[in-house]
C-alpha cells in the first residue's frame, strides 16, 4: 500500500511572511488528511516553516541541494544544513535546474547519492521535452534519466526515494497530461525499476505526477492505478487550491 504524497513546489515565490501566513491557512486542514503533504519552501524560509509546522502533519522540503560535503561552493547549501534543519525531503534534478543551470544526469545523481545517504528523502524528477515527446522518444527519455539518476542507489535507499514524473511541455503551461497518459508513463517507469531491482520494491516506490495539476484535475489523475500523489508548482501558492487537491 503506497501512501499518497503530495508535495508543493513553491519554487522561487514566497518570502518568509507569505511563507508563514499559507503554513497558518494550511496546517489544520490537513491532520485528518491520510496523504503526506510536503512543502517545498525556498531556502530562506526553511526554518521559519519548520517551526511552524511543529505539531503538524507537514512535512518540509527543499528544492535542490548540493553534493559535496562542504566547503568552497559559493551559494549553495548542503545536506548538513538541510537536516540541521529538520528538513524531510529535498527535490533533486527539476527540470528547471536541468534546463537553466545545467543539471546533467550525473549531478542529478550524486545529488541522490548525497541526500540518500544523510537520510534526506529524494523527490527525483524526470520528464521528457514536447520535442522527445512527439517523435515518440517519452519511454526511453524517462527510463535513460531513471537508471541514470539511481545508479549506486541500493534497493534500501531506493524506498526512502520518491519519483515525480514531470513532462515538461506540462509544467507551467495549463496542459496536462491526460491522466492515462501520465499513468501509462509512471508505469513505465515502475517496470524500469523493476528491471533495476525486482518487483517488490517497483511495488513499493511512490512515483508522482507533476504538470499543471490543481484542484479541478487532482481526482481524475490521483484515480489512476500507478499514479502515487503529485508535485504542485503553481496551485501550491495559495492555500485553499493547495488543499483542494490535498482533499482529492
Ligand atoms: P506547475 O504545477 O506550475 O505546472 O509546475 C509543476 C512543477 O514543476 C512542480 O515541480
């Protein structure tokens, strides 16, 4: 039994204050609610949302990380100070990162070796361009970024890993996938990780959806058989849309 995880990506929105007052509009609708809900915060409100959630079912994300240790990396955060922080999850290789600041797939996965490693949960993002998409490439864009990005990846680590499947061309764009669309693709990516390790934990590893999901559409895509929870960018900024496909 996979447990719906559905995770906000505020991406580069929300000071500390309107961090705060969506973590108030939010933290008691959510603690009858059997979905995990992440909140994937910029850095600089981290803490702040950390104390806030304190009692809460929330759980607290990052959106990148780096894959060193420490040391002479100017800007960048590592996981010690993610998880002195008390933070759960971290997103690793969004297509954004990969798009704008050249995230290759070997980054992507020493960023998963890292987070893996100090016990942060990885929330691994994967998608195809339209390009890959409409000359039929989808299956094995996804699949060559999936064996990439878990190379070194054992099959105990692999279940603290989840998987967001976000197509590119549906990020941001007000297209989704169709939700059969998506589940065929999130299936696919379920039998790689078979091939990779066996079918107990390609049963066991949550795989979600990301594109242009909100309230309206959050049913009829969290219904499908292979599709484990969502991740949220634009219908995550405001509380009550956030909730409602919390509430799918
Ligand atoms: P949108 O929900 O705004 O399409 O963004 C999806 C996404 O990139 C989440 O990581």
């Amino acid at each position: 039994m996979r447990i719906p995880i559905i995770a906000g990506n505020w991406k580069m929105n929300k000071n500390v204050d309107e961090a705060l007052e969506f973590v108030n509009q939010l933290k008691n609708e959510v603690n009858e609610t059997d979905v995990e809900v992440v909140l994937c915060c910029p850095f600089i409100a981290l803490s702040e949302v950390k104390k806030a959630i304190e009692g809460t079912k929330v759980k607290l994300g990052a959106q990148n990380m780096h894959w060193e240790e420490s040391g002479a990396y100017t800007g960048e955060i590592s996981a010690d100070m993610l998880l002195n922080i008390g933070v759960d999850y971290v997103i690793i290789g969004h297509s954004e990162r990969r798009q704008y600041f050249n995230e290759t797939d070997e980054i992507v996965n020493l960023k998963v070796k890292k987070a893996v490693a100090k016990g942060i949960k990885p929330i691994l993002c994967i998608g195809e361009t339209l390009e890959e998409r409409e000359s039929n490439q989808t299956f094995e864009v996804v699949k060559t970024q999936t064996v990439k990005a878990l190379e070194g990846i054992t099959e105990e680590d692999l279940k603290n890993i989840v998987i967001a499947y976000e197509p590119i061309w549906a990020i941001g764009t007000g297209k989704t996938a169709s939700s059969q669309d998506a589940n065929a693709v999130i299936a696919n990516i379920r039998e790689v990780v078979k091939e990779l390790y066996n079918e107990t934990v390609s049963e066991v590893v949550r795989i979600q959806y990301g594109g242009s999901v909100k309230s309206a559409n959050a049913t009829e895509i969290m219904n499908e058989s292979d599709i484990d929870g969502a991740l949220v960018g634009g219908a995550s900024l405001e509380a009550k849309e956030f909730l409602g496909i919390v509430h799918f």
